[in-house]
C-alpha cells in the first residue's frame, strides 16, 4: 500500500487549516468574551433576526445537540434570549441580547482580519481560484452527505 503524506491530503490539509483558522479567531475572539463556537449564531443572528434552534443548526451545519449546547452558554452568558414562537408553541426564538449585538461587528471584523491573513500569501487570481476550487469541494461533499 503506497501512504501519501499529509500535505498531499486534501482532507488534512483542510483539517488542519480549520483548526488554524479557529485557532486565530479565538485570538480575536477572547477578549470580547466569545470564542469562534458562538460566530456561527453570531453571524446568523447579527442583523437583528430572530430565529429556532433547528433554524440556527441548519443555518449552521451543525447537529442540533452541538446548537442547544451552544445556546445553553451563550444564553447563560448574557449573549442570547429566547421567547415562545408565536407560530409554533413548541418553538423558541432565538435572537441576540444587546449585548452581544453590540459586538457583532467585531466579530464580522475579525473574521474578515484571519481571512484576510490567510489568503494573503496567494495572489488575487490565485484567491479567486481557491475560493472556487473550494466551494465546489464543498458542494460535492455536500451532495455525498446527502446520498
């Protein structure tokens, strides 16, 4: 059996790239109080939305166990609340506290800042190619998970 070595692994090299990524933003994150686990409610709820928890885990491709989770301590943290769905009384909303709305663009800031980071050793074109090379990764990952 021939072995190829990590960096001619697409599925470790993204690994590890996301742990870098996360690693970074936590770095931005921290001294807001927050960590890259909550920029997946953050940005889905930063412009004043209201939303379900299956709602913000589809949103998030996450399971809806990781979500409640997430809600939990951001909630516990002064950084969500919630109130009955007027539509489904088995449902919540979610929505941000002033609070953490008032740091949703500091998030959005440093998202931008890592990313920014990380796509500077490539060239325009070359971040334009990768951008779109990945998406289609994305997409055909996408459809295995479907079936």
């Amino acid at each position: 059996m021939v072995r190829i070595g990590r960096d001619k692994s697409a599925g470790y090299m993204t690994n590890w790239a996301a742990r870098l990524f996360a690693r970074a933003i936590d770095r931005r994150l921290k001294p807001l109080g927050l960590s890259s686990a909550h920029m997946p409610v953050m940005f889905a709820l930063g412009d004043g939305r209201e939303m379900s928890q299956k709602a913000l885990a589809q949103a998030a491709s996450i399971e809806q166990p990781t979500m409640a989770a997430t809600l939990s301590r951001m909630e516990r943290d002064g950084l969500v609340q919630r109130r009955p769905d007027p539509g489904d009384r088995r449902a919540m909303l979610f929505s941000l506290t002033p609070q953490a709305a008032e740091k949703a663009d500091a998030v959005h800031a440093a998202a931008v800042a890592v990313n920014a980071r990380a796509l500077s050793a490539l060239a325009p074109q070359e971040r334009d190619a990768f951008l779109g090379m990945l998406a289609r990764v994305v997409a055909g990952l996408g459809e295995d998970e479907r079936g």
